[in-house]
C-alpha cells in the first residue's frame, strides 16, 4: 500500500520547498506527496486520505496547526498518523502547545531538507 505525506503550510514557497525536499521519496519509494493551504483543507484531506506523515504549519488561517493536530489526535482519535508541527517560532511555549495537543514532533523553520527527508524516512519505515 502507498504511503502518504501531506504537507500543510499557507506559504507557497514552504509548500514548494517541502515537495522539493520530499520528491525523492515519491520517485524512490512511490510515495504520494499531498497538499493543504490552511487548517480546514488540511483536516479534510486527513479525513479522507488518512495520510501516514503530517508537516503542519503552526501558524495558518481558518484554523490553526494546533487546532487541526488537537482535533486529529484527540477529536478523531487518528494515532497513527504521525504529525511534525513546523513553526517559524523556536519558542519552549510552543512547543509545549504542540506536544499538549498530540504533536510527536516538532521542526523549526528554515529547516533543513535533507533533514525533513531523513525524518520522513525513519517516519515511513523506508531507511
């Protein structure tokens, strides 16, 4: 079965450099990369492709990152789904907020792609 990593941000050139970092592993491992734009497409696309791997942005419109990983993790109750909150703010808050609702990881921006590939790796068991 494919496996599936959406990536949710509501910059465009986040968006892009994330599908640039993670490209590889749609070309090597057959891995569907997916897209959201703000909180409320993210949780959509969650619901109906139940993706293994979520980089979500912190800081989006219509409902925040916290938000979707609160409802995700604890609403709907989807463990399996591993999610990396990715915040411009490198700050111990938020990332106690993140961890508070069920994030299992958290990345600071600029990251580093070789960094979020490796991530995505061990995440989908491809090493």
């Amino acid at each position: 079965m494919n496996k599936k990593v959406l990536i949710v941000d509501d910059e465009p050139n986040i968006l892009i450099l994330m599908e640039q970092a993670l490209e590889k592993l749609e070309e090597e491992n057959d891995v569907e990369l997916l897209t959201a734009k703000n909180g409320l497409e993210a949780l959509e696309i969650i619901k109906s492709e139940k993706p293994d791997l979520v980089f979500l942005d912190v800081m989006m419109p219509k409902m925040s990152g916290l938000e979707v990983c609160d409802t995700v993790k604890n609403k709907l109750a989807m463990q399996n789904i591993y999610i990396i909150m990715l915040t411009a703010k490198g700050q111990e808050f938020d990332k106690q907020s993140g961890i508070a609702v069920g994030a299992d990881l958290y990345m600071t921006k600029p990251f580093r792609p070789k960094e979020v590939l490796q991530k995505s790796r061990e995440v989908l068991g491809l090493l």
